[in-house]
C-alpha cells in the first residue's frame, strides 16, 4: 500500500469518526445511521462496514479515539515539570480537550452514566461496567503517575493507595468539565476561575504539609505577568473552544 493511500484511508477515517462523534452527540446510539453517515461524508456504507465492520465497531473506535486525543492533549504537558504542576497542567489539558473535542467528551461521558445496581456491581470480567475500563487507558496513565511521582516526592499522603488518590482527581475534572459543557456557567471566565478554584482546593485537601509549602513556593513564582498571559491564553482557548462547541 503506498504512502498517498495510507494517507487518503486515515484521513476518510477521521472524516467518518468526527462525523459520527457528532451524530451520536445530537442524539446517541440510534440517531446513528450508517447510511446517513455515509451521505454526509459523500462515501459509501461499504467503505465504513469495511473500515469498522459495522455499526458496534464504529462506536468502539469512536471511544478508542476519544480517549486517544485525550491522552495526546495530556502528553502534551512535559513530563519533567515539577510533579505538582504537572498535575495541574494534566487537569487543563483534560478540559482543554473536552472543550476542543466536545462530541468526543460526550462519547466518553456516556461511559459513566448511571446502571441499576444489578448492572452497577457486576463482578463477571465480560460483563463488567464500561466504566471500569476507564483505568487501562493511557490518559488515565498519565494521572496515575503524576501522583505516584508527588506520593514519591512527599507532596502528597501516604495513607492512601495512588488509585484513590487519581479516582479523586479525576472526578474533579470530569465533573467540572461536564458542568461547564452543559451551560452551568454563565461566562467562560466563570468557568475557567471555577475550574482553577475547585482543582487547587481537592488538590490541597491531598497534599501533606511538605506538598502545601511546595506548592505556596511555586505559586510565588508564578509571577503576575506569566499568570496574567496564561490566563490570556486560557480565555482564548476557551472561547475558541466554546464557538467551536456551538457549532457542532
């Protein structure tokens, strides 16, 4: 297979993954229609039985995909930061990605909606709640060993595993960041001031006396005029992110 055909193939299935993040997004699993998906992106339903094998497969790489972009914005945060703003940074690569990739966040929120109990504690390894597998991907990685790196420095407690540790962290942002894309703020400054406050205080509630003086030292060298360009930028961003969101 040559090099422009490789090419052409990933690009036809990136077309067909957006357009599909985005259907699901306006109306979930049955506004999907492999047909009208085909029409949109001026391809045939054979090319995406093909590419997917079906309907089933194409929602499962819509969520392989989701996490994928997910965990890229997240190795975009250099790895040889100091460990406690590494953890910051991680937080706002994540919302940064659900604001950029909204229809994709959507695809990963409806792996944590709620199951009946008897779904809920499902302990049969095929079974298991989607939800669970949340852990084995790479972006879920990338939290867990930032905190392992703090634990390690003793920036954070001891008295708990890693695992509970990032479980908190994550839900943090996983539950700002589905508020913020469901409206609950009036202002993308609102969102963002909200999203700093909530993250840094959860943060601080996990740091051992050692790990809050550290980071009282960083925040004293974040002086004013690098805060005042980063949050320049972060409102960009996020306006930019939000138009973006609109108009899917």
């Amino acid at each position: 297979m040559s090099e422009k055909t490789k090419s052409t193939r990933a690009l036809q299935r990136k077309t067909l993954l957006d357009a599909a993040s985005a259907m699901l997004a306006r109306g979930g699993p049955d506004a999907l229609s492999l047909r009208k998906l085909a029409a949109s992106v001026d391809t045939s339903t054979m090319a995406i039985y093909t590419g997917f094998g079906g309907k089933e497969g194409l929602i499962q790489a819509l969520l392989e995909e989701a996490f994928s972009r997910l965990a890229r914005a997240q190795e975009s945060v250099p790895e040889e930061l100091d460990p406690l703003l590494r953890l910051e940074r991680l937080g706002e690569a994540y919302r940064r990605f659900a604001l950029e990739n909204p229809s994709y966040y959507a695809l990963m929120i409806s792996v944590t909606m709620p199951l009946t109990a008897e779904l809920r504690h499902q302990n049969n390894a095929d079974a298991a709640p989607a939800a669970r597998g949340i852990s084995g991907h790479d972006s879920y990685r990338h939290l867990y060993e930032a905190v392992c790196a703090c634990i390690d420095r003793g920036y954070l407690v001891r008295d708990r595993e890693p695992g509970m540790l990032a479980d908190a962290l994550w839900a943090t942002v996983h539950g700002l960041t589905s508020l913020e894309l469901a409206g609950y703020h009036p202002t993308p400054e609102e969102s963002a001031a909200q999203f700093t406050f909530t993250c840094r205080a959860v943060l601080k509630g996990l740091m051992t006396q050692e790990g809050r003086s550290h980071f009282r030292e960083l925040e004293a060298q974040d002086a004013p005029q690098v805060r005042s360009s980063r949050q320049a930028g972060e409102r960009a961003r996020t306006e930019k992110a939000s138009s973006r969101a609109h108009k899917q």
